[in-house]
C-alpha cells in the first residue's frame, strides 16, 4: 500500500524524477575525482564541479528570504 503525497510532495518528486539522469552524471563525475579531503587539487576539481551545476537543478529553498538572510 503506498503513502499518499501531498501536492507539494508530489511536485518534488516531479521535481527530482526530471533531473535524475543529470544527478546521476554528477555523481558519477564527482565519484571518479581521484582525490582525498587533503588534496587541494581534488579539492577545487569537486567545488568547479558543485559549482558550475546547473541552476535548474538547484531546489528551491522552502524557507523565505528573510530565513536566509537571518542564517548568515
């Protein structure tokens, strides 16, 4: 039996359902860096990556504006 999703529950499944091929490329660029955390090339190789990610993958943050700005 499964659970049901609320509209928003099933719009982020929607959501991930659409990127997952692209998640799973990143991934697997970001697993084939031959790097360790004290490897400062490897280091940079993994933030270009994080980095240079699409912004249509990035998710929607569910907190409002004024929540961010407070977390800084």
């Amino acid at each position: 039996m499964g659970v049901a999703l609320s509209d928003r529950g099933a719009d982020t499944v929607r959501w991930l359902e659409a990127r997952e091929a692209a998640m799973l490329a990143l991934l697997a660029v970001l697993v084939n860096i031959d790097s360790n955390s004290y490897e400062e090339a490897g280091v940079d190789a993994v933030a270009a990556r994080i980095g240079g990610f699409s912004p249509s993958m990035v998710c929607p943050s569910p907190r409002s504006r004024s929540q961010d700005t407070a977390m800084r």
